[in-house]
C-alpha cells in the first residue's frame, strides 16, 4: 500500500481477541468461514488506519509528546490503578515495549484529531427522521411482561426414599399458612432453601426467559397477591408469590427520543467517516498479496 506494508502478523494480532470468541462458538468450515472473514475485515481496518496516518504526515502535522504520555497516563490510571509496575508486567507478558506501546498510542490519538477535522458538520436527524425510525421500529422498545416474585424452595432428598413426600407436605402446609395470611417473605426466610431466603425469596422483576418453563407458566399465572401451588422440578418443590405485575409495553416517543438522536447521528456520522476513508484509498495504491 503506497511504500507502507501490512504484515499477516499485526492482522493476527488485531483479529486475536474477536478469533478466540469465534472459537468458542463455531467449529468446523463455518469457524473458517468466519476466522476468513474476521482477519479481511482486520485488514481493510488497518489499511484504513494506515491511510490516515500517511495523510496526517502528508499535512506536516505533528502530535506532542505530552499529549502521548498524558494518554499512558490515563490507561494506567484507570486500568491499572495507576500501579506502573503491573502496567510495565502486562506489557512484557504481552510482548510490548513501553516505546511501542508509546507509538500505537500515537497513533491512535492520530486518526482520532484525523478524524475530527475531517468529519465535521451537523449530523443532529431532523425531528421526522426520530418519528419515522421510532415507528419502524417499535418492537426495540417494547418492555416484556413481567413479574415481581417471590420464591420458596424446598430440596427433597434424592437418597431417601420418603423425603420427596415429606418435603412436598411441607410445601403445602407453607403454602396454606401463605394463604391464611402468614406473611411470604418472613416464611421464606425460615424455610426457603434458596439463597434469596435472606432477602424474603425476593427475586425482583423476571420476564418469561428468567425460569424454567414450568416455573415460568406458574408465575405468570398469577395476580398480585396471589401464591401459586407447589410447583415440582425435579427434586425441588416451588412456592411462588406475586408481588406485582406489569403488561407488555410499547415504551413511548418521549422517553427513547434522546437514545433515538444519538443512534441515527452516530449512522450519520460513520457514514461521514466512510466517505472520507474512500476518498483517502481512492488517491492511494493499495496491494493485496
């Protein structure tokens, strides 16, 4: 690309991370297929990169060496806790030097006032294109149905052969002290065997994909202030109360309009970037070998 070369090795080394994902999800051709399409993406970024930097030399501009240490700084600062020597350690156990790790920082401060000057203009959508895109797309801001739960669990013994009877009449003589009006959280406290027993059984807001299907079904059955039968999953037996419900909602305008302005600005303003980008390799020879 121009004089400048990019070597198979920094497209292994940008790509790493996101492979390793990749291997723990796919085998076989698909897991090439994706690794493939992974290392080209890679290196369309760092041609883009390179770009950038050569064009910044071409302007004869210069970045301060303060400016990179300040960034040194910030990194050890908030992921080291400004602990020097455990920055310095995971340099070397990742094959760095402080000098290269110096100039990847140059770098990146680089394409970033690159890009500032480069990429400007109001990039803000037009009040009709936040109403046309909420519209379109209600269904990413539909809230589940919901249930406030509390919960008791009561473990059977797998061992012993009359514990499933003598745990699940134990449930059901909870349950009706639950319905007589024996308050839940206080008898999930004393006989819950889940670790929510110190907080009531409370397990807060759940949607239909936090339980099993059994216990979900139950849950969902419910009223505020109803308790459910004993639920049996396996060698556990579930009590359930409903503390409060809610509907599945439509969230409106008013409350998803800011994050709505900020997602269509950023499309915008990549696009933007891409316009530049392919105005930087349209002037470059770029090879691929």
């Amino acid at each position: 690309m121009n004089k400048d070369v990019i070597t198979f090795s920094q497209v292994q080394e940008l790509a790493a991370a996101q492979e390793q994902t990749l291997r723990q999800q796919f085998s076989g051709q698909q897991l090439l297929d994706k690794i493939k399409e992974t290392r080209l993406a890679a290196l369309s970024d760092l041609i883009d990169r390179q770009l950038v930097l050569e064009e910044f030399k071409k302007k004869d501009f210069h970045i301060p060496d303060f400016a990179v240490e300040e960034q040194v700084g910030e990194i050890i600062k908030d992921e080291f806790a400004g602990d020097r020597q455990a920055f310095i350690r995971t340099l070397n156990a990742q094959g760095y030097t402080l000098d290269r790790f110096r100039n990847m920082q140059r770098d990146k401060i680089v394409v970033q006032v690159m890009r500032q000057n480069n990429v400007k203009g109001d990039f803000s959508p037009a009040p009709q294109d936040v109403d046309a895109f909420y519209e379109a797309n209600k269904q990413q801001f539909q809230t589940p149905e919901q249930v406030k739960l509390r919960m008791i669990v009561l473990n059977a013994d797998p061992l012993n052969a009359s514990s499933a009877d003598t745990t699940r009449q134990m449930a059901e003589d909870i349950r009706a002290r639950a319905k007589s009006g024996s308050d839940f959280a206080t008898l999930a406290k004393t006989y819950s065997m889940d670790a929510t027993a110190e907080n009531g059984g409370d397990w807060g807001w759940v949607d239909q994909k936090t339980l099993n299907q059994e216990l979900t079904g139950a849950a969902f059955a419910l009223s505020p202030g109803q308790v459910s039968q004993v639920v049996q999953v396996g060698d556990s037996y579930y009590l359930m109360y409903c503390d409060d419900k809610k509907t599945s909602a439509v969230k409106p305008l008013a409350e998803v309009q800011d994050a709505i302005r900020k997602r269509l600005e950023q499309v915008e303003r990549q696009k933007a970037t891409q316009r530049w980008i392919d105005g930087l390799r349209e002037k470059a020879y770029i090879k691929v070998f």
